[in-house]
C-alpha cells in the first residue's frame, strides 16, 4: 500500500511565509489532522480545531473580548449563563471492531448536547431553552425540538468538563448539568457551513480548506462537534483559561471515488492546503501507520509514537504558499566567506503590495543544518501612499560565516483600478528587484568591479559592492476584461435586430393586391 501527503499546490521562486506568531494577547489557535488507514481499507481522518485562552479571568468575562474565539458561541455561552458546552452530529455507526477506538467520545446517531448551566435548577431550565434554540439558529439544526420530554439530569455520567475530553479527574463545577438527544436529527452541509464559519480562517487556508462537504457526506462515519469550557489547574481548585475545540471525524472508503492504493491526501479530499493558517500556532498533520509495508511521501518533519504505533508528524506551517490576496517575499542570501560579513538590504514595493514589517523574518542556516535566527542592527521602513508611493525597506545586519540566510516578508495584494491594469493584466506585474550592498576586502577574492572601476573607499582596502536580485511577477486580482466587450455586442445586437424591424416598416411600401393582378 502506498499513501502520499499533498499539502501545498505548488513551488514558486517567491513563497508567501506565515510568519505570525498565532498569538494575540491570551488566544492560542492550533490546529491538527489525524490521517489512520483502517484494516479494511478504510481512512480515517479527525479534524481538531483549538483556541485556548491562557488567561485567569473567568469564562462568563472572557467572553467580552472576540479575536480568535468565535463570537456566536461567546455571546450565547454569556446570555445563558453557560460554564461547559458540548455539542456533536454523528452519522452512521462506529465499527469498533474493523476501525479500532475512535478518536472522539461522541458515536452516537443524531444530535447531542450536554451543557452545565450556572444558577439554581429552576433558574437554568429557561436558560436551557435560550441555549438550544439559540445553537438551533447558529447551526441550522432542530436542537428546538429538545424539550423536558428528552432532557435529562445526570449527576455521574457527565459530571466532568467537555473541554477535557471526559478526564474523570477532573472535578465536577458548580451549576445545573443538562444532556438533551435527537436521534433522528440528520447531518448535512447546512450544519457544515455554519461550523466552517467558526473557524479563525474558516475554510480559506489552514486545514479548513480541506473540508470538502461533497467527500465528507459520502462516508461511511461522520461526527461533528464543539466544546467549550474551563482548563483547571493540575489540583483542579482554580481556572487556568478557556478552552474551545472543534472537531470532524470521517470515515471515508478511497475506492469510492476511483482511487486505489497509492493516493494523495488532495485527491481524496480534491481540495489542498494552499496556506497555513496565519493566525495558528501549530498547524499539523500525523499519519498513522498501523501496519508494516505502508509507505508514505514526501519524508516526514517528524516521527512519534502514537497509541503504540508510529505515526508521521508534518508541518504544514512551513508550506506555505502564495494566494490572490496575499503573498511575501524571500531572499536568500550566501556568505561563502569564513568570516562573518555585513550587508545592508534595500528593497522597495509598489503600494499595492501593502508590505507588514512584522512578519520580517531572517534565519540563517549553516553547512551542519543548524538554524539561528538573526536580528538587524538598524531597521528603516517607509509605508507605502495609496498612489502615491511605494514601501520600502533598509535592513542593516551581520551574516555568520558560510551561512545560507533567508530573509522573508508578507504582504497583502490591493485592489487597483480596472485602466491601471497593463494590456496582458493575466500576466501580472513586474516587481523591481532587492539590493544587497557589501564591502569587499581588495586582498582576498577581490570582486571583478572593484578592480575595473575606481570605487575605492577612503581607506583604499575596501570597495562597496551591490548585488541585484531577480524581478518576480506578482498576480494581481483581475477583473473580467470581457465584460465590455459582452455589453457592447449584447447592446448592438439589440440595437441592430430593432433598428432593422423599425427601418422595414417605416421605408417598406405597402400595396393592395387584386385577384386579377
């Protein structure tokens, strides 16, 4: 059996880098996929989804600030009062005894809540109510049909946070626990694109883009769900942060869509990750091998052990690649000498690339692999004016000795005017190159230009030497060209069939005809 990890569309010269730290203020977003061959030639694939908040505030007053965590989800936790949530979809049966243990606690078929409610039992029957016709509405589900009728207290079962994937060692909190079911409640993508919704880059980038609904509703298995609530401390006294998990649990049969045993990852899902997340911390995938003769490319950044079994870890942060909207800049630079050596690197984009200083990242990479992240010595940034000038950057740093250093920004494309675009606009637009200045030694491996021309220094040991890079194409968004053109045929059409009814009518002569005639 042969398997292939396809995670990125394409290589270009130029790659656009997420460089954001995944981090602002308390909220960390991580994401992870869980690829298993089945024994019966099955594949499971888990979606997990995770923003957690470090901070120590309590859950009702975290919720008062949105970036990361979704807003729906923390006004309808805030309105109700609610402590813990979790809710799931599940379609069809789990076969535990072809597919093992599954990766979420939630199997049954139908819909399913469980919530912990602050406040008396009586005062969180009515916030129970606001809650499941509120996730009704967000989820496009029938949660309104839960009623006194299928709501029940349970005081063993589920008397641990959701967030904690049922750890019974963690101690209950106070509040009123409910658990509501709907077994005939059916899943489609009417749930799917709601849930999308909630995700910090939806299904634009990350390992969102993969969730194709036309391969996720031919399955075999299907869960969905979200939880929410508190992280504990290791006692289990006191709040550490919140915790907010998605997850997607399929089941899906490769041959079903005309793939046999060699397949890639974008073939089965027919989608691929174009970018990473931008705001995600982590952004992984494992493959798990469960037998001998299972080979999967390309070579993995890591190898762990999973459940016993030996599972390949990908990162797909550092695979990125560039989109319509958005796109970065990479230069790599080559000090050969064995001394260290500064440089100053001068670069300048037109305004429609708006460039983010703080995406600037330099890492340098020596002959053994080893990776050192460098710092300039002196930083000067000009924002670029809408029309009216470009950006530029001035970079002034030491490179180690015989080191490959990459040095690499982001940007976002700007919309420009449709008669600013040139005649061939599909080709994109030709950004001018980088300058990288350094001072040569006259001695030692002396540059042809410092001994052609007189560009000696003061002190006649040194000369200053400039290297360009390459131009690169920067694809814009284009407008439809042909939509004129359609306009003004459409429009002439018109004008012609009329203006010819018209003109036959006003220039024919009518004549009576006799019988005789």
């Amino acid at each position: 059996m042969l398997w292939q990890i396809a995670l990125t569309a394409g290589c270009y010269l130029l790659v656009r880098t997420a460089l954001g730290t995944g981090i602002d203020g308390d909220e960390i977003f991580s994401e992870n996929l869980l690829v298993k061959p089945l024994r019966d030639g099955k594949t499971l694939l888990h979606f997990e989804f995770e923003i957690k908040q470090t901070s120590t505030i309590g859950i009702q007053a975290s919720q008062h600030h949105y970036h990361l965590f979704p807003r729906q989800i923390g006004e309808i936790a805030l309105q109700n009062n609610v402590e813990e949530l979790y809710l799931s979809f599940t379609q069809g049966n789990w076969r535990q005894d072809a597919w093992g243990y599954p990766p979420t606690s939630s199997q049954g078929v139908g819909a399913e809540i469980i919530a912990r409610i602050n406040g008396t039992e009586q005062a969180s029957l009515g916030k129970w109510k606001g809650l499941t016709n509120a996730l009704s509405g967000v989820f496009c589900a029938s949660l309104n049909f839960i009623s006194d009728e299928n709501t029940s207290k349970s005081r063993l079962m589920f008397n641990v946070s959701a967030s904690n994937s049922g750890d019974i060692n963690v101690p209950a909190h106070h509040g009123t626990l409910r658990h509501g079911f709907l077994p005939r409640e059916s899943v489609c993508t009417e749930n799917l694109t709601p849930w999308i919704k909630q995700l910090p880059c939806q299904a634009k980038s990350g390992l969102g883009a993969l969730l194709n609904p036309y391969r996720l509703y031919n399955m075999h298995f299907h869960s969905m769900g979200i939880s929410l609530g508190p992280v504990m401390d290791a006692i289990g006294d006191e709040q550490e942060g919140l915790v907010y998990k998605q997850h997607i649990t399929v089941v899906l049969d490769p041959r079903t869509f005309g793939l046999d045993k060699s397949w890639a990852l974008g073939e089965l899902m027919e989608r691929d990750v174009e970018a990473a997340c931008p705001v995600s911390s982590k952004s992984t995938v494992q493959v798990v091998l469960p037998e001998a003769g299972v080979q999967v490319f390309p070579e993995p950044a890591r190898r762990e052990t999973l459940v016993g079994q030996n599972t390949y870890v990908y990162d797909i942060q550092k695979q990125d690649a560039a989109s319509i909207s958005s796109g970065g800049v990479e230069t790599e630079i080559i000090n050969r000498s064995n001394k260290p050596m500064g440089i100053t690197y001068f670069d300048s984009l037109p305004w429609y690339l708006r460039v983010y200083l703080h995406t600037l990242a330099i890492e340098a990479t020596d002959s053994d692999g080893r990776i050192t992240k460098l710092r300039p010595t002196n930083t000067m940034f000009t924002p670029a004016i809408d029309r009216g000038r470009p950006s530029s950057i001035e970079l002034t740093m030491t490179l180690p000795a015989n080191t490959r250093t990459a040095l690499r920004y982001s940007f976002d494309k700007g919309f420009i005017k449709y008669s600013e675009h040139p005649p061939d606009a599909n080709r994109g637009f030709n950004i001018g190159p980088a300058i990288i200045s350094y001072r040569s030694n006259a001695d030692v491996n002396r540059p042809l230009v410092c001994a052609l021309q007189n560009t000696w220094s003061r002190q006649q040991s040194e000369c200053v030497v400039r290297v360009y890079t390459e131009l690169f194409l920067a694809s814009l968004p284009t407008p439809d060209f042909s939509m004129p053109y359609n306009v003004i045929t459409f429009t002439c059409t018109i004008l012609a069939l009329f203006f010819g009814r018209i003109f036959n009518l006003l220039t024919r002569d009518f004549a009576v005809l006799k019988d005789s005639d």
